[in-house]
C-alpha cells in the first residue's frame, strides 16, 4: 500500500502545480505523508491547509489545528525514541491454483449409493405404471394391490438413496 500512497503523493503534488491554491490538493496531500509516515511534510501541508481554508469555515479550522498540534505531539514523540526503520516482511505468497484431491471427491461408495437409488426410482416408476395399467383390468385387481405396495416401497427406498 506504501507504494499507492507515494503514487497518489507523486499525482497530488502535480497537481498542486496547476492549482495551487486548492485547500482539498492540500488537505489530501498532508493525508497521504501522514498514512506515509513523513510527519514533517504532512506538518507542512496542514499548515497551508490551515492558512488556504476561509475564516467562515470555523470548524474545519479547528479541526485542523487539532491535527497540526497531534502531529506535532507524534513527531516529537517519535523524535525522542528514534528507533531504526525495520525491514517489513514480504507477505506469504498464496499458490495461484488449489486442486482439492483429498475432501470434496466423490468416492465409490458416493457413485455406487446413487446409482442404486437411480435405479430404485427406475423400478419404481416402472411398477407405478404396471399397478396403474392393472388397476384397470378387472381381472388384474388383486395384483395391483400387491405392485402398488411394491412400487411405493420402490419409489421411497429410490428417493432416499438419491437424496
């Protein structure tokens, strides 16, 4: 992110060049050196930021002013401790592509499972049409009764499978 700052300081002064009286160029640069870490910039651009902004905006003032003195506070502060910039480490690298080999997998027991319950819905909708073309033969009636039981037994253990 460092480097987007310094990109958006670099643009920001530009900028600056062609309108050098626009307290938002100004307010956003002293913005962007302070999320930079370079307190006696962002110090120096608030200040102008302070002196651009008209007197009817009173609480933009103050506000400014509040930033000036906490930058000021963080600078000497900083100042006083001194310590050495340390070496920021590079970010883990992710591997582009993850192929899921081990979870997520269909296994045999999946296929077999399923192709069974397929198969149960098969016969069941096979001995749904027998129990319906018995049903209407006189003659036929009792086996119908017994290929209804057997079709909805059939129908039910197939949807379970399945499901």
């Amino acid at each position: 992110e460092a480097g987007q700052y310094r990109e958006a300081a670099q643009a920001l002064e530009r900028a600056l060049v062609l309108d050098p009286n626009s307290p938002t160029l100004v307010f956003n640069l002293a913005r962007v050196y302070e999320l930079l870490g370079e307190l006696d910039l962002s110090l120096r651009y608030y200040e102008q930021y302070q002196q651009l902004l008209p007197q009817q905006q009173a609480r933009e003032q103050a506000r400014a002013e509040a930033t000036i003195r906490r930058l000021q506070g963080a600078r000497t502060s900083t100042e006083r401790e001194a310590p050495q910039p340390e070496q920021v480490e590079a970010l883990r690298q992710l591997p582009g592509l993850v192929v899921v080999r081990e979870n997520g997998v269909a296994d045999l027991g999946f296929w077999l499972t399923l192709g069974v319950g397929a198969a149960s819905l098969a016969t069941g909708g096979v001995l749904g049409a027998l129990t319906l073309e018995a049903r209407s033969s006189a003659n036929s009636y009792p086996d119908a009764q017994g290929l209804g039981i057997a079709a909805d037994v059939t129908l039910g253990l197939g949807g379970a499978l399945v499901i």
